[in-house]
C-alpha cells in the first residue's frame, strides 16, 4: 500500500507539537539554569525569559486552536539533547569561574532552535493562509531574537571576563 500523501499542514502540525514539546520543556529546564547562574545579570535574563517562555506556550495554544486542533507534544530529540549538554554543563562546571559562560552557550544554542523552528512555522503559516498565527509566531520570534541579543550582551560584558 502505498504511503499516505502528507501535505504542508500536517507538517506544519507536527512541527507545531515539536515546538509545544520544546517549550514545555523550556519552563522545565529554564529555573535550574537560573539558580546555577552565578551573575546576577544572567540569573535575571533567565528569570525574565522564563516568563515570556510561559507566554509562548500559551501563545502556542492560541496557534492550535486557529487550526482546529487540541494542544499537543511530540517528543522533539533535539531539544532533550541541547538542553542534555546543559545540564552536562551544570554538572562538570559546578564552582567554576566558567559556569556562566558555559550556561550562556547552552541557552543561546536553545535561542537559536527556536528561531529556526519560529521562522519555519510563520513562513508556512503564511503560505497556508493562516495570517493571525503567522502574527502569534512572529511575536515569539522576536522575543526569541531579543533574548538571543541579550545573552550576548551579557556575555561579552561580564561572563567571558570572568571565565578568563
Ligand atoms: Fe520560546
Ligand atoms: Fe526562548
């Protein structure tokens, strides 16, 4: 039998509970991150990204139900294996001048698989003609690339400074 045709909205779907799976995860992972920071300037960029991460979740909801569908994950091996060097990170940098840049890495490498997968998500979302969730990802997108920037700022003004 042949394989059943699968179109731009069923991958948009899966795509779209890859990303739910991400960001719940995110939630899960983002206050460990934030208590083994040792600047307080990290330690605050994770407490406040943490809340808007708690605001893409939601506005994630709102991309399901645009399309009809209940919120749903799907297990998404690539963030379990960014977020498993982190905590691989936490553990074998523990008490060390370079934790904080090692925790930056971690959370940028996260930043940027969502960007990619945002970014995704509002280009098919415009070409499947649902313009309001192309608005919603959007919005995160931006928040995503924000977060990004701050995080390098941080990193070139203090963390890297005291890692050497
Ligand atoms: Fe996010
Ligand atoms: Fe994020």
């Amino acid at each position: 039998m042949a394989k059943e045709i699968k179109k731009l909205n069923e991958l948009f779907h899966d795509t779209l509970m890859d990303v739910y799976f991400a960001e719940n995860k995110i939630v899960e992972v983002l206050p460990k991150m934030q208590e083994a920071a040792k600047s307080s300037q990290l330690k605050g960029a994770f407490e406040k990204h943490l809340a808007e991460t708690k605001v893409h979740v939601t506005r994630l909801e709102e991309v399901f139900a645009i399309i009809g569908k209940e919120p749903a994950k799907k297990t998404c091996p690539a963030i379990l294996g960014i977020t498993d060097e982190g905590a691989e990170i936490m553990e074998e940098y523990e008490g060390s001048p370079a934790l904080d840049a090692g925790l930056l890495s971690a959370a940028q490498a996260v930043e940027h698989y969502e960007m990619s997968r945002y970014g995704t998500l509002r280009t098919w979302a415009l070409e499947l003609g649902l313009t309001d969730a192309a608005g919603l990802l959007q919005t995160t997108l931006d928040e995503e690339q924000a977060t990004d920037l701050a995080l390098t700022s941080i990193a070139t003004s203090v963390v890297n400074q005291n890692a050497e």
